[in-house]
C-alpha cells in the first residue's frame, strides 16, 4: 500500500484533488519506473511523504513460488535510479526518491500490485 498523510484539511484536499482515497489504486512514476499500489491515508507520516512497504513483487507471471506469489508485495526497487548515489556512502539512493503519484485509471478486473 502507498500511505498517504491526512495531517490537516489542506492535505486531505490535495488527496481530493488526485482522487485518492483509501483503497484507491494510485499510480507512483520515478523516473527509473512505474508501480501501481493500493492506498491507505494515515497521518503516521509526514505531510508530502508516500510509504511503499517493501516487497519483492513475487507476482509476476510465470513464477512457481506460491507463498511468495499470494503474498508478493510491491517491487519499489522498480522506483529507484540506478544513477542515483549518496554521496557520503556510495550505496544506491533506496529511500527518499522524486516521484509523482496519480490517481491509476484501471478497469475493476486489473488486479493492483500489492493489494
């Protein structure tokens, strides 16, 4: 799920003004990629931020991994650049990447990543 802030009413409008609401499929764009997930709004988060617990995105086709399968969890790795490095470590820029988010035009019967 991407958790969504719901701190204060200004939030809760921009969240309207998207067309999310809980449960909503939202669509999360960074530029190395694209994830669809289903989403929570809390005010456990700080204003402005989208929590994507990670999974490994055991979902896709073809895959013999039942459990894991049932369970797969969204990939946000697929959000991450690979050009992107922090500077003091060298390590790969895992967290706190750019992204856009948008309400997901989907049909009732496309299953959402993560759900």
């Amino acid at each position: 799920m991407a958790t969504l802030t719901r701190s204060d009413v200004e939030h809760v409008a921009l969240l309207a003004r998207l067309g999310l609401t809980d449960g909503a499929p939202a669509r999360v764009t960074s530029k190395a990629g694209t994830v669809e997930v289903p989403v929570e709004v809390t005010d456990a988060v700080m204003p402005g931020v989208i929590s994507i617990p990670h999974g490994w995105g055991h979902d896709t086709p073809g895959l013999r991994l039942t459990v894991a399968t049932a369970h797969a969890g969204t990939n946000s790795n697929l959000l991450a650049d690979e050009t992107l490095i922090d500077p003091l470590s060298g390590n790969a820029v895992l967290n706190g990447v750019p992204v856009e988010l948008v309400a997901a035009e989907r049909s009732a019967d496309t299953p959402v990543v993560g759900s």
